[in-house]
C-alpha cells in the first residue's frame, strides 16, 4: 500500500467517482470551538465512500477476470458500492446478505443490479456459501477493507481532503474518520502522509466497538467482544485488518470513541447546520469534533462523513429533541 | 438586468460562494424515466440560494453605504443569508421578522450576528416600521427578489448549471425552479439565456399558490388569493415582481405546479436518495420531475432544490411512509 497506489485508483477513478464538496458552518465552529470542515462523502455515489474501493477493486482487474464477475459479502454500504461499481463496469455482481437483512438494503441492491443471494444466519457458513459460488461461477472475492485496490481507492478521498484543505490555506490539522475495519482510515493516512504531512488521521469508533483504539493503544490486533447492539451498524467490525493495522499504527493519532448517543447528536447537527443526511455511524467523527474537543488538537479539524444510508425511523429519532444525549 | 451583471456578481461572489453540485441517482432516474440532474443549492451556506443574493447586494453597495448596515424583511431563508452576508461584510444587519415568527429562526439569525427587530403582524405596518428604522440609521434595503443586484446573485446558479450540465455533455433541457417572488427563476432564466441556449427556465410552484404560473398564461401580473396555507412557505409570495415577471414572461418556459403531499414525497426521495435535507418548498422541482414526468419534455431535465431549512416535525412526516401522497 503505498501513494502510488492511491493516484492509479484516482485516475482509474476520474469521471466516475464524485468528488465531494467539504463543507463548513459557522454554528458548528462555535460548538466545536474550532474550524470544522466537513467531507461530505455522504453525497458520492450510493451514499457512501464504499463506492470508491468498489470501483478502484473492479477497475483494477483484468477484463477477462471483471468478466467473469465478482461477490461481495455484505448488507450495507459495501454491497451498494460495489453493485454500482459492477453494473458500470458490466459485470455480474453476486452480494450474498443474511436472510434477515432489511428489505430496504435487499431492495436497493437488487435495484443497482445485483443479485442478492440469502443465506440464513443460524445455519449457513457464509464464507462457505461464498467460496462455493465463487468456485462454481468464477467469481472474484471483493473484500470490504483489508485489499489494497479497495484501501487505494477509500484513499482518494485524502488526496481531495489533501488538495481542498490546501485551497483553505490550513496546512496543519487532525483528520477525524469514522472507522470499521480501517480501510478508510489507513487510505485517508497514506495519502495524507504523502500529500499533507500536517494533516493526521484518527480513527473514530462507537463506545464499546473501538477495537482500532485499543488495537493501536496495545500495538497489537485486538477484537471486539461483540460485533451487534450498535446504532452505528455500519462501522462495526470484529477487528482491524491485518493489512490496515499496519499503515493505522504507523500513520494515525490515537483513536478516538463516541456513544450512540452522540452520534445521534451528530446526526442531528449534519441535519440542522450542514444539510446533510448522515447515518449514525457515518457521523462518529463529527459527533468527537463537536462534542469531545478536548481531545483533539488544534485550530481547525477535518471531519469526514462517511455514509448516509439510515433508516427514517432512526433518523428522525436522532432529530427528535426529547432523545437523550 | 442582464447576463453582464450576473458575470459582474459572479466575480464579487467569487470565493465566498460556494459552488454547489450538480448530483444524480439511478433511482430516480428510473422514477423520472429520464435522466435527472439535480443542482443542490441547499448545501450554499445558511442552507439556501438567498446567500448569493444577499451577498451580491451588499457587495454591489459602495463602502459606505454598506458600513451604514442593511435591513430586510424576512422571516426565512433571505433573512439568513443577508445576515451572514452582512456578518461576512462587517456590515451592521437588522432584520424585522413578526413576532410569532419560529423561536428557530429567529435564533438562527441572531446567531449570524444580525440584530432580529419583532413587529405585532397583527397591529404593526411592516413597511412602515421598516423604513422608519431605515431612516433613522441609515440602512440600506435588501429587498428579496425584486432587485437587479438579488436577482444577479441568484444569477449565478444559472452560470454553474450552464457549465455543470456541458460537463455532463447535455446541451438541451428543461430547468425546473422553485419559484416565489422569481428572483431565482429569472436569474437564472438571464443566465441560461446567454451562456446555455438550450436550457429553459420552468418555474414551479405549490398549487393555490400559482401566481407565477397564471400570470405567465395571462401574460400580466396575477396574485395569490392568499398567502397562508401552505407547507412550501419559503417560496409563497402574493405575486411575481415588476422587475422578475418580464424576465420569466420572455424566457421561461410554462410553469408548473405541484401538491404539498407530491413536494413531500420529493423530500423523502431526495433523503433516501440523495441524502439530502430539502424544505417542502425547496423541494417543489424534484416534485415536478418525479411525479409529472409528462409535463416536461426532454431525454434529460434539470432540477434545482432550492432551501433545506426545515422543521424536523415537518421533515419526519415527509419520511412517514404512512403520509398521504
């Protein structure tokens, strides 16, 4: 994994990916006490930056191999980026989703053109499930974030942040990115470290869900007790990867961790004050801007948004102000 | 008024203005049945299109004229975006709201620094309030729409869809405006006129309040029978102005009008998938796209959303699936 890398993906990635605005408001600086500019990655493609390693992952294949296809395990954001990333390219794209995942995220990915394969999650062995449809079809294994093409893409969204925080005269600043298995984060931290050696990321999780934390506290992979029972759904994930672990320890600040709650507040602030539709996990990283400044350093804070895949029922409950937080 | 001034407004707003996107989804295409490009001028700061305008005017003032500070009427979003206009200045800002105005907005002008004067709508003559302030501090009158420099600033968006949709190789489509007063539409309307002939302005409007509509099919002036009512409030004006209704009477294409119910079902798509936040009344153009598909012509349409300044009761009820419409 290396810059190199990242600029092959941004210009396989050109004309295709959108490059998301950064956005400010003068109410947000109050609360945070700083500058906050916000990537709005919740406004690329399929709601999320996910489309971005979909698309560098499928685009780095040969022909022949794109031909054949490509799975995904995933219900969420994952499986939409890498379904319109697969219809573009014309290729079959097999998502296999558990049985019980909400018809909306069913739905949406039928309607990007996959096709969804359920398997019951009491039961059925999803890796086996994949691994017999990969074989038995010639399919390619997308992973969600330990793969290079997949890191090399999330990656382009630091060279934007490089080259925008640049054209608002701020050479020195935390990056705050909500963060899974680190796939975002560590591509975010190679280009930052090559292209705005000032910039620095930390990776945001929910309370009770900051592996990354304390993987990067010990210097050592560590898990989460329990990958369920979260809002922020999205960003969950049992541990970091064995290829993002690495570029996180060497690159990132110390992680950083929010609670449900302040996510919603968050979610409630992108509403009010940005205009955004911001998933719970998706606004980890504004939630730590606002509500934890203490813990950061700094004049101004970059703060990315990550998704904007949520349930209205969610949603409105976040906005709702009789919610606790 | 001409594409001249909105070239002379486009330098001053340069910088300060930000450039919104043009962002799309194949799912509402699929809706449309025809490609949609949706310009969304709800991410401008203070969350509506009414910065420019505000920002055009006080800019257009000699230094000091401006240093006397500025006044407007509003309870809404031209409020907003004068007061930070101002704020942005160093200009003092009054800005005269009823007293039953929401507690919101009136905070969220006060918080961009403008001093909120309230007036008894029942008792107090607005326009006489306004200009006995005026006059005795030397204010200067942003008015809403009805002004060459306002409208030059709204202008503005016109020169972005220009460029935005050459970028994406379309040279012929029709360009849905929310439309009150019709400093938006025609501004834009000038703009296309001169720099995207093939574009054309269709104003679009709440139904009841379809001022602008009728008086295009009149060819003079027609007013609302009233002014209340509506869920689309930031874009109900009792009638086009003297200076915004010649420009659409020449440019425009018919005006459409949609229901509060068909502008709320606009809201939920454009959260679901856009992930956007609009007001109802912002919303009236995505509303006209996805749901009167047979009274627009083209193979692709443009479709501006205005404002995303909305109540979250408001907004949840658009969410509710269980919302009529």
């Amino acid at each position: 994994m290396n810059i190199a890398m990242i600029e092959a993906a941004a210009g396989r990635l050109a004309g295709v990916v959108r490059r998301t605005p950064i956005l400010t408001s003068p109410f947000l600086d109050e609360i945070a006490g700083r500058r906050v500019l916000v990537k709005a990655e919740c406004l690329q493609h399929t709601g999320s930056f996910k489309f971005r390693g979909g698309w560098s992952a499928l685009s780095a294949l040969s022909p022949e191999t794109r031909a054949q296809g490509v799975i995904a395990f995933s219900s969420g954001n994952h499986a939409q980026g890498v379904a319109l990333a697969a219809r573009r390219h014309g290729a079959p794209c097999v998502i296999l989703m558990p049985s019980d995942a909400p018809r909306i995220k069913i739905e949406n990915t039928r309607g990007l053109g996959a096709e969804v394969v359920l398997y019951d999650r009491a039961t059925g062995d999803r890796d086996a499930i994949g691994a017999a449809l990969a074989e038995s079809r010639g399919l390619t294994l997308v992973k969600p974030f330990d793969d290079p093409q997949v890191i090399a893409g999330q990656g382009t969204v630091g060279l934007e942040i490089a080259e925008q925080t640049r054209e608002e005269g701020i050479d020195a600043a935390e990056v705050l990115v909500p963060c899974g298995g680190g796939g975002l984060a560590s591509g975010i931290a190679t280009a930052l470290a090559a292209r705005a050696p000032g910039l620095r990321v930390r990776p945001v999780e929910p309370e009770g869900f900051d592996d990354v934390r304390r993987s990067l506290l010990a210097g050592r992979i560590e898990r989460n007790p329990r990958t369920t029972g979260s809002l922020c759904d999205a960003i969950i994930t049992p541990a970091p990867g064995v290829i993002t672990f690495p570029i996180m320890a060497a690159l990132c600040g110390p992680g950083l961790a929010v609670s449900d709650a302040e996510a919603l507040r968050a979610v409630a602030a992108a509403f009010h004050r940005l205009r955004l539709v911001a998933e719970p996990g998706g606004a980890v990283a504004l939630a730590a801007a606002l509500l934890r400044p203490k813990e950061i350093e700094g004049d101004a804070v970059v703060v990315v948004i990550s998704g904007g895949n949520v349930e209205p029922g969610t949603f409105c409950r976040a906005l709702d102000p009789g919610t606790p937080g």
